[in-house]
C-alpha cells in the first residue's frame, strides 16, 4: 500500500492567483499534476537535490522571486525535473476580465462565487478527462494546498456541483493538512500554476484576439514544465466566435 493507502493515481492541484484582482490583464489559474506513486517518487531525489542547490527548504515561486534576482534560472532545474519526469499536468486558466464582465445568475454565483472556484470547476472535468483516458478511471486522491483558505468547504462545495452536474462519482478530496505526504507534489504544482499565471504566451493564449507571438523564455519555461498536458480555459472571446459561428449556421 502506499503512503496514502492507494498505490494508482495521485493528484496533486494547486491553486494560484493574481494578488490585485482589480489588474485588467490579470489571470487565474488552478493547475497542477497527477501520477501514479512511481512516478512521484521518481522526482524526490532530483527535487531534493535542486533545493539543495539552491539553498531552499521548499520550492514556494513567490518567495524565490523576491530571495533571488536570477530567480529563473533557480527554478529552471526544477521545470527540467517535471519536464523529464513521468507525471502529468492538468491545468483551468481564465482572465480575470472574463470573469467581471460576464453576466451571471445569483445561484451560479452562490456555488461559485469566486474566478478560482470557477477554474476549480473546470479543472475537475480535466481531471476526470485524463483519469480515464490516461489511467482508465483508477482511484485517485486529490490535494489541496492550504492557500485556499484551509477550507475544506469551499472545495468541497465547488466539487458537490461539478458531481451533481455531470454525473460523476466524484473524487476523494483532502487539504494539505489531512494526510501524510511530504510537500514535493505541492511544490510542483505551486510551480506551474505559477507559471501559467505568468507566461505571457499563455495570457495571450487566453484572448484569440491577439497574435501569439514569439515564445519568451519564461514561456518556454512553462511549456517544458507542462510536459504531458490536459487542460480548460474559460474565454469570453472564444464564447463570443462559437455564438458567431453557431448564428451563421441558423
């Protein structure tokens, strides 16, 4: 049995924000990456040796970019150790102007009052994608970090309607606190939710109204990170070209 009592899959997700939601070209983003026990114990070693390196306890982004003024290159070994590792990464991203000017009901709000639980809603549908898909739909235990409040019942909330709504049994879901597992797997995903947040190849991604552009080295960066990838974004203008092309076929 591992460490969890489950040796298939385990998930591990990460949420992270813009601090100022008032920022016009803000992102949110819920991301992080599953595997089977295997997997994460691929990486310990390597990860512990990169904190070696860099003379950290953990890997926490925000903190390396105000400790270290090269602090890309201190998180580079650790982008490479995803990059090479056999995990997956499952990702929910929107702009944070998408989310304020988008017209929603009173109940859609009360079960998703916030632009993370709208992502957190998201990213369960990605979650059950590659889980079946990838590891045909084996038990599988997710993680949250304690930055969500240490409210299991935000969480929770958020998952009930994404159940009730689609049909799925659902997941088992713990905070960071409720089980006994080393940090390594919230590390990661502190990491390329981070990223994400940051790339700005992703942020112009996320309209399709602008052009992509060329691929600056913190994108890079993030796209190697990513490594085997499935994830949502939440776009008011993708909504906005498939209500034109949906017109035009009626």
């Amino acid at each position: 049995m591992g460490r969890l009592g489950i040796t298939s899959v385990m998930a591990i997700i990460r949420a992270a924000f813009d601090s100022s939601k008032d920022q016009p070209a803000g992102i949110t983003t819920v991301a992080g990456y599953l595997g089977n026990e295997t997997a994460w114990l691929g990486i310990e070693e390597r990860w512990n040796n990169a904190l070696g390196v860099a003379r950290i306890a953990d890997f926490h982004l925000k903190d390396i970019k105000h400790r270290f003024n090269d602090w890309v290159d201190v998180i580079t070994p650790f982008a490479g150790i995803l990059a090479q590792s056999n995990l997956r990464s499952v990702t929910a991203s929107m702009k944070d102007t998408d989310w304020s000017d988008f017209g929603y009901h009173a109940a859609f709000r009360e079960v998703l009052p916030t632009r993370e639980a709208a992502c957190l809603y998201l990213l369960f549908g990605v979650l059950a994608d590659d889980v079946r898909l990838t590891f045909d739909n084996a038990p599988i235990v997710v993680v949250f970090d304690n930055d969500w409040g240490g409210k299991r019942e935000g969480v929770v909330r958020v998952h009930d309607a994404w159940c009730r709504d689609t049909g799925h049994p659902g997941f088992n879901i713990f905070m960071k606190g409720g089980v006994s597992w080393d940090s390594i797997p919230l590390q990661a995903a502190d990491l390329i939710a981070g990223l994400l947040r940051q790339s700005a190849f992703w942020r112009r991604g996320l309209d399709m109204l602008q052009e992509p552009g060329p691929i600056d080295p913190l994108s890079d960066l993030t796209i190697r990170a990513l490594n085997q990838s499935r994830g949502a974004i939440w776009s008011k203008a993708y909504a906005d070209k498939v209500a034109e092309v949906m017109r035009g076929r009626a």
